[in-house]
C-alpha cells in the first residue's frame, strides 16, 4: 500500500485485510467503553456490511476486548496503512449505515 502513496487514496487496494482493519477501526470507535459483548456486536455488524469473514472465535475475542478498552489491534503494517490511506478524508464512523451497530 505504501507504493501508491503518491496516488490518491480512492486507489488503495481494498484487500480483505484491509477491509477487516477497518471493521476493528469502526469498532473502536463505536463500541470504547462498551462490554466486550457489545464490541462483538458492532463488530459483526461491520464485518457484514464490508462483505468479509472473520477469523476464528478466539481472534474476534482477543480484538474484541481490546475494542472494548479503546485499543486497536492491528492486523499488519501493510492493514494498517491502507486503511488509514481510505480513512485519510473520511470519518471512520461513516464506514457503515446506522442500524443494528448502535447497541445499547
């Protein structure tokens, strides 16, 4: 992702990775402060909305808790990167449509 650094950001690649960094970065967002169990939810919603699959239980429940404090776990530099170059003039919040995500 860093190669195209000098294009704009409509042309990062949009790989599964970086698809499921931003579901852990709207997560973040949405569910700080909120039980692990409702991180899961906003999560779940996310992952359905970008149209990708999780991995396994025990990742989403490691990533989850971290959500839940406020911490983002990373996937990759390479995750990472591209989904900060997609969310470089977008509010992260905006990701996916109000719903179900909102929880309690």
């Amino acid at each position: 992702m860093n190669q195209k650094a000098g294009s704009a950001e409509p042309h990062t690649v949009r790989t599964e990775a970086v698809d499921l960094q931003l579901a852990i970065f709207y997560t973040v967002a949405r569910a700080k402060g909120r039980s692990v169990h409702d991180a899961r939810k906003v999560f779940s919603h996310a992952v359905s909305a970008l149209h990708i699959t999780p991995p396994s239980g025990l990742w989403v429940d490691a990533a989850m808790t971290s959500a839940a404090l406020g911490r983002t776990y990373i996937i990759s530099s390479e995750a990472r990167d591209g989904a900060e170059s997609i969310l470089k003039d977008r509010d992260v919040s905006t990701l996916v449509s109000e719903g179900e995500d909102s929880g309690p």
